[in-house]
C-alpha cells in the first residue's frame, strides 16, 4: 500500500504495540518506528536505565519531542511507549497526525504476558499485577480519548490482530482494500 497514512499504536506495556506494529508494517508495506528505540538512540543508553538515573518527569519530556518528531513522519506504522498518552500533547499529535489504534489488554492478559520480563521499569515493583491494574485504570481513558480504534487484544494471534486493525482500516477508509 503506497500512501501517506500514518498509524501508531498504544497501549499498556506488553499489549503488543511493537510485535503487532512490525506486522502491520509490512503488511501495509509501510515503515515500522519504534518510538521506544528511537529515544534509546538519542539517550545512547537504555529507557530503564535513563528513567532511573533521570526520573519519569525528564524521559516524559524526551519522549513529547520524539512523538512530536515521528508523528509529523507521514506513511509510517509508530509503535509508541505505554506512558505516551500521559501528555496533552503526545495525545493531541498523535490523535491529529495519524490514525491511532489502542491495543487494550487486560492487566491479567499483560502480566501472563510480562511476568518474567525484567526490562519494563514500571514493572519493577513488589506486586506486578497490581501495577497493571493501577496502570490500566489511570491510562485506559486517556488511551480512549487519544484512539481512532480499538482492538481488544486477549488471546488471537498476531496475525489475527493485524487483520482485524487493516479490516477497521478498510472499513474506515484509511487504507485501500486488499
């Protein structure tokens, strides 16, 4: 698919944005940006590490100016971090410069998915799941106000995910049907 529509995905940690984005990608043959690896990139070190160094506060600000960057990148699938939507203006650029898909897991599903993943900070802590639920709770509305599209993620597999977002797409008229 040749054109300038622009789709990023957001969602808890582990909701799937970057395995269902690079999917995505190449099925829309677009390019897939992880928004997560560009700031790594920047930083020259890792997002846990920045984080515990630096504080949430400084990485937040880091990541508005990259969303503010990749959001105005036409013709790509933006894998975003789980806490993008925590800012106005993340919320607004992504919501006005593309097509926005919410990956919702449930904070069950997620920390099936997490439990043993050792390199999400905010999962750092003595009770995981609670984490996800606290997480959930707070972020789950403003995922919702940010998002053209929802796709509950539960158990399908990633291929049934990509094709249940390019068939809202389809339908929507975002991209040409295939």
């Amino acid at each position: 698919m040749k054109g300038r529509v622009s789709i990023a995905l957001i969602g808890l940690p582990g909701s799937g944005k970057s395995t269902v984005g690079r999917q995505l990608a190449r099925r829309l043959q677009l390019p897939f940006v992880d928004s997560d690896q560009v700031i790594e990139q920047q930083l020259g070190c890792s997002i846990r590490d920045y984080f515990e160094r630096e504080g949430e506060d400084r990485f937040r600000d880091i990541e508005e100016s990259v969303i503010d960057q990749l959001t105005q990148n036409q013709g790509s699938v933006l894998s975003t971090g789980g806490g993008v939507v925590l800012r106005p203006a993340n919320r607004r650029h992504l919501r006005e410069r593309g097509q926005v898909i919410y990956l919702n897991s449930s904070p069950d599903e997620l920390f099936r998915r997490l439990r043993h993943d050792v390199n999400r900070p905010l999962l750092q802590v003595a009770n995981p799941l609670s984490r996800l639920r606290d997480l959930h709770a707070l972020r789950d509305p403003l995922y919702r106000e940010t998002a053209h599209f929802i796709v509950e993620t539960g158990r399908p597999s990633v291929a049934t995910l990509v094709n249940m977002i390019v068939m809202q797409l389809e339908l929507a008229g975002v991209v040409p049907h295939s």
